[in-house]
C-alpha cells in the first residue's frame, strides 16, 4: 500500500484505509479505489470500494466490522444499476448467492461502471491486468478531470488550469495580439494623460470661483474662468473622439488576429478534440469569448493606467490642498479592496456556469436551426421551442443568482464611498464654520469634495476590476483551450512519396477512442493496388472507424497501416490525403455555387475539368437545369438539391481530385432506387483502375468488388470474394439472406399495391 498509491477519485479514509491494509495477503495491493457517498443502508456516509489483483473490499459502517471482502473469480455477474437519486453495485456470485455490495450517487456511478467492467474481466483468470488498469485509469482520467491544487474543473484531461498557471505566462500568450498595436495604443495612451490632466483643472477653478471672484463681484475675471473652462472642454472631448476611434480600431485589429489564430487552430485539430466538444461551443469561443477578452484587454493597457495616474494625480492634490481631509477620504478604501477580494471569490464560479448554460443554448441553436425541415416534419416546433425555452430558462436562473452579487457589491461600494463623502461633509463643514474660514475656506472644501468624488471613481473602477477580470478569465481559458490543444500530427511534412499505388495493409491495428473500449480490434489486412473491397457489417461494428484510420482522422492507434510499405504517419499529411476521394454517406455542401463545391478540392481547376467531374458524376444534367447553371448558389449545407443530387456533386468532387484511392462511405443508403442506379454508374466509371473501399448496407452496391470484408464488434470476421463467403454461410451469408427477403417483400407489398 505504501509502495504504491491507488487511482482515487478523492482522498481515502484513513479510517478505511486502516481497515483495508489489515486485510491485504502478503504481496497484494490496492489498484485502485472508489471513494462513495451513500452506504448499504442508504444514508449519507463516507465509503470506499478498493479493488486489487485478487479481490475487491468495501468498507462500510453499516456492515459488521466496517468492511466485507470479494473474491474476483467467484464472481459470475457484476453490474451497476441505476435507480432513482443512486446506483448499486450487485453481484451474482457463481455459487447462485446475490449480494448488494456497494451504494452511491450518480456522481461516482461511472467510476463504478470501470470498477465492475475490469471486476468481471479479471474473473475470468484470463484478462491481461495492465490493460484493464489502463481501461480503469482513462475512465478516472476522463470522469476526474480537476485541478489538483484548486480543484478547479478543467475542460478537458490534462489541460493547465488557467487559475493557477503563471499570470506571467498567460499574459504573454494574449500580449501577443496587443503588440502589433503597441504605437497605436501608446500614443491613445499618451492623449489619456493630456485629457486626465484635464480632467483635474475644474475642481480647482471651482475654488477660485468661490473663494475670490463671487465675493469680489469680479465678473471679467468670471468671463475669463468660464472661457478657459469652455476651452479645456473643448479640447478634451476632442481628444476624446480621436482617442476612442483609435481604440476602436486597435481593438478591431486585436480580435481579428485572436479570431483569426482561434479558427486556423480549429481547423487543425484532430477528430478527438470535436467528437468531445460541440460545434455550438467552439463557435461561441470563437464569437463571443474573443470579443471579452479583446474588451478585457483594451481596458488593462488604456483604461488601468488612467485611472491610477487620476487616483495619483488626485491625491496629490488632495494632500497639498489639506492632508488631514485626505486621510478622511482614505478611510473608505481598505473596505473596498477587502470587498473586492470577496467579491471577486464568489462571483469566479458563476462565469463558467453562465458559459456553459450559454453554450447549451447556442449548441441547440447550431442544431435545431439547421434542421428546421426535419423539425417541421415530424410537427416538432413545439418541442424544440420547448427544449431552446428550458435551456435559455436554465442560464436565465444562473445569471439571475450572479447577478446577487454582481449588483449587490457596486451598490454596496457606493453606499461606502458616499459615507466617505459624507464625512468629508461633516467634518471639512465643522471646519469652515468654527473658524469661520481661517482654518479652511469654503472654496477650498467644495474643491476639495469635487477631487474626492473623483478620487472615488478610480476606487471604484479598481473594486469592480475583479468582475471584468473573472469573465476574461473564464473566456481566456475556453479560447486557450482551442490554441494550446495539440494540433494533428503532421509527423513527417514534406515527406512527399512520387507516387501512391494504393496498396494498403494493417498490421495488428487496435484502436480506442478514450482507451476506456477498444473499437476496433487485432485487424490484419491486405488491400492490393486496384481492389475494388466492400466493407460490411452491422451498424457499430466499426466499419466507418476503419475508414477514418485510413483518412489519418485518429493517429493513436496500436499497430501499423501502411500505404504502399510505407507508414502512412510518415508522409506529408496534406499530400496524403489530397491523394484520397472520399465520399460521405451524408454529403456536405458549402454555402457557395455548384462549381466552388465541385471544385474545392482543386480551387484553380479550369471550368472544362469541372464540367468533365460533373459529367463522369452524372451531375451536369440537373446542373443544367439550374437557373444559374455552374453559378447556381446552393443554400446552407446545400439546401435547394436534393440528396441524390447533392451525392452526385459528392462524387464529382472526387472525381475532380484524380485521386489514386476512392472511399464510399454508405454513398447510396438514403437514396430510392433510380438515384441509386445513377450513381452506381458513377461510381462504376470512377473507380476503373483505383483502389477502392466501399461501405455499404444495401450489398447490391457491391457488385462489382473483388474482396469483400466483414466487421463484427470491431474485427474482421470473414473476408474474401462473394462468392467464398457465400460458400462459407456466415455472417455475410446471413446479411445476404436477410436483405434477399426483405427486398422481395417489399417488390411483393409494390405489386400488390399496383394491382
């Protein structure tokens, strides 16, 4: 136990590890442990399920002795079950006995799944326990993703927590933006200073007016103070106008750049970063968040230096005019700073729960908007009126409970502020009245007042930083989050081969996607140059995840795929893949014209190369009719075509690319019958003298392959001609038979109709 330390969700015990180390047989140890909140009896109570090589112990109060032990292989069934408000760890044991072994909240129910997955594997005797450990240790990876010195929720595992790096290095990665603006901002900064130092002259004439020239009657010196003040407004609101124009500006320039390295970054990420992290998210981060810290920015480098160099200015003056109503007008301020670090405490969590409320929203906006005619289809405005309503109430509740503090604390540093004026008030008054003016002068305390409410407003602009801070804060880390991601590995760039046949073999591939379940196991296979191979299986099997290890959308594989006897990790990735026609079962058009998506895999292809793609693709045709034939603008995701239509242009895309492998992903599963055979023959003339992989659910497709594969459950269970599989009456025979009479029901169920 001391050697080595378990995976925890939490720190264990004492107590229970106490208990659990008196059981341990020499050279056993613990693996790993759960640490619950729930006991057998079903009240609140700290509980611990340890796991080691052997056995698995719980201990809990409500047991005798505290703690009962499990042997691995006496286990026949091991499950969690959810019920309501808490899940249940059950076991059936081989000799027919039952028990409830372990009880908590959902908030360790996936924990426990890991912990009875890799309990009924080791009770076989066979399981490879490394392996199972590692299974274990990404799914307490992926569920425990916190800091550990704040404890902070991090938005993904392993990513630095933006609360406890170095401020230092935080604001060089954002500085950078601001440094192609630094003459710019220097020079906004320098007309700050002149338009502050302005700012500071009305308190003092204030007292002039007061003291000399209404008890004078001097009214041409009254003229002359009233111009030089007229003048000094002037004047300073010029200076205002060009200064905000060229912050304006600077701040443009800031977010465009931010904006700019954020979406060049999405574009480069790999497939793991987006099958976790949705596409209303990262347009959120890229809109909104960049927009709060460009804000955040521009108030740190203009607005935080004015204001200090007013509350120095201000108190210097405050000082030389009287030092004792000085220190009365400080006495405000420790209140304040204090207020300001609570304040800026509570308010910190609120930012990242309105975000995540936020991104719920637009996430169901990015989904349902796009989708409106599925929507109206099966009459569902009401229900996604109802789902927007129930999230956007949901971040209406969130922000309504920030918005406690957040107006709470500025009225309350008023509320301070003013009692401070007031003083000042109270006691200068007094002054002026004892000594009838000797010891202080009426002009000099209603000067003084004005350089006080002022010297409040820089006060206040630093209490209410923190609120201004925490959502930058909040809004950096997410955008960070995008830059600092690693970006896909283009292991060897510029590693250009002279050619690619198109010879493609796995050797002992295996694959997970968050190593917690494999997808795809032990996969050996050899893809000659010119093979035309269907791929088939079940849906989930894994057909498609072969696909995208071949399109190098996932690289952490075990194994090797290698095209041409060359790794295909070892070549330039944008060559790799401009070398590949893919074809997706649900084709994505931009919204451009026909030819721009014909033509964007080759943007300078000649419209003689188009027109020749769209023909080989059986698309010039209803290209024609278009009203503005090749120019024609497609709608958002290629809304106007239909989805043969929009398949054909999938193909002649592909086409275009004159690539030497071909992929059809499921091309015609979602169109009828007459679309099919169009597209049949358009594949038919493109694949002539290419390798190519097709997945199909409609087998009819793959009448003109040469090898066939079948994938089950991740692996490759038959393969070869037809006609070999068909002679082996497998799970292909099977899926033949099945769709054989299934496409003779419905020509049955036709026939009838007709007559």
């Amino acid at each position: 136990m001391e050697e080595k330390s378990p995976i925890t969700n939490r720190p264990i015990p004492q107590q229970a590890l106490s208990l659990v180390t008196k059981q341990l047989d020499s050279g056993e140890s613990v693996l790993f442990a759960v640490v619950g909140d729930l006991g057998l009896d079903g009240k609140y109570a700290q509980t611990v399920l340890f796991v080691s090589e052997k056995r698995f112990f719980v201990t809990d109060a409500s047991l005798d002795g505290g703690i009962r032990a499990y042997v691995h292989t006496d286990v026949e069934k091991i499950e969690v079950k959810r019920m309501y408000g808490n899940a249940r760890l059950s076991v059936t044991f081989k000799s027919g006995e039952k028990c409830k072994a372990f009880r908590s909240t959902y908030a360790v129910a996936s924990l426990c799944d890991a912990a009875a997955l890799f309990i009924e594997h080791m009770s076989t005797g066979t399981a490879d326990l490394a392996e199972e450990l590692d299974i274990v240790d990404a799914t307490y990876e992926k569920m425990m993703s916190v800091c550990p010195k704040c404890g902070r929720t991090l938005l993904r595992p392993g990513a630095d927590c933006i609360q406890c790096q170095s401020k230092k290095n935080l604001a060089g990665k954002l500085l950078k933006y601001v440094k192609p603006e630094t003459g710019r901002l220097l020079f906004s900064l320098l007309l700050s200073l002149i338009t502050t130092g302005m700012a500071l002259v009305p308190p003092y004439i204030t007292s002039i007016l007061v003291d000399d020239i209404l008890p004078n009657n001097n009214k041409e010196m009254l003229n002359i103070v009233v111009l030089v003040l007229f003048g000094t407004y002037i004047v300073q609101h010029l200076i205002g106008v060009f200064r905000g124009y060229m912050l304006r500006v600077s701040g443009d320039n800031i977010v465009r750049d931010l904006r700019n390295d954020v979406y060049r970054k999405a574009q480069y990420l790999p497939m793991k970063f987006y099958d976790k992290t949705s596409t209303g998210s990262v347009i959120n981060r890229i809109s909104g968040d960049t927009a709060t810290i460009q804000g955040f920015m521009l108030r740190i480098s203009q607005e935080v230096v004015v204001q200090f160099f007013l509350m120095v200015g201000i108190i210097a003056i405050m000082f030389a005019m009287n030092w004792k109503l000085s220190l009365l007008s400080l006495i405000p301020v420790p209140f304040v700073v204090i207020g300001a670090r609570i304040f800026g405490r509570k308010i910190a969590p609120f930012y990242r729960r309105i975000w995540r409320r936020w991104s719920a929203v637009t996430s169901v906006l990015t989904d349902t908007i796009p989708c409106v005619r599925v929507i109206k289809s099966f009459a569902g405005e009401q229900r996604a009126v109802s789902r927007f309503e129930k999230y956007n109430d949901e971040w209406r509740k969130v922000d309504i409970r920030s918005a406690r503090i957040t107006t709470v604390f500025p009225n309350i540093v008023s509320f301070v502020i003013t009692c401070g004026s007031l003083l000042i008030w109270l006691v200068g008054g007094n002054w002026v009245i004892d000594s009838n003016g000797a010891a202080l002068s009426a002009g000099i305390l209603v000067s003084f007042i004005s350089y006080t409410s002022m010297f409040y407003g820089p006060v206040n602009f630093f209490a209410n930083l923190s609120d201004s801070y925490q959502g930058a804060l909040s809004s950096a880390e997410r955008v960070l989050d995008i830059l600092d991601t690693e970006p896909e590995h283009d292991f060897q760039k510029g590693n250009i081969p002279e050619k690619i046949e198109g010879k493609i073999e796995f050797r002992n591939v295996n694959f997970s996607f968050d190593r917690t379940k494999k997808v795809l196991s032990n996969i050996n296979l050899v893809i000659e140059p010119g093979d035309i191979v269907g791929i088939v299986g079940t849906t989930g099997s894994g057909k498609s995840t072969l696909i995208n290890l071949i399109m190098r959308f996932y690289d952490h594989y075990d194994g090797e795929i290698l095209m041409d006897g060359k790794d295909i990790r070892d070549i330039d990735m944008e060559y790799y893949r401009s070398r590949i026609g893919y074809v997706q079962q649900e084709p994505m058009m931009f919204s451009d014209t026909i030819f721009n998506n014909i033509a964007y895999g080759v943007p300078d292809a000649p419209v003689e190369a188009v027109m020749h793609a769209a023909t080989v693709a059986n698309a010039h045709g209803f290209i024609a009719l278009q009203p503005d034939a090749y120019d024609s603008m497609l709608g958002e995701r290629g809304v106007g075509l239909s989805g043969g239509e929009k398949q054909r242009l999938s193909i002649a895309r592909a086409v275009l690319k004159n690539p030497s492998i071909l992929i059809f992903d499921e091309a015609t599963a979602a169109v009828d019958s007459e679309t099919e055979n169009l597209i049949q023959t358009a594949i038919e003339r493109l694949i002539s003298g290419r390798t190519t992989l097709m997945i199909a659910h409609r087998l009819s497709t793959l009448r003109k392959a040469n090898k066939i594969i079948v994938v089950d459950k991740g692996e490759i269970i038959e393969n070869g001609s037809h006609e070999e599989l068909m002679a082996l009456k497998g799970k292909y025979y099977k899926l033949i038979q099945i769709q054989s009479m299934s496409e003779q029901l419905r020509k049955d169920k036709e026939e009838a109709n007709f007559e």
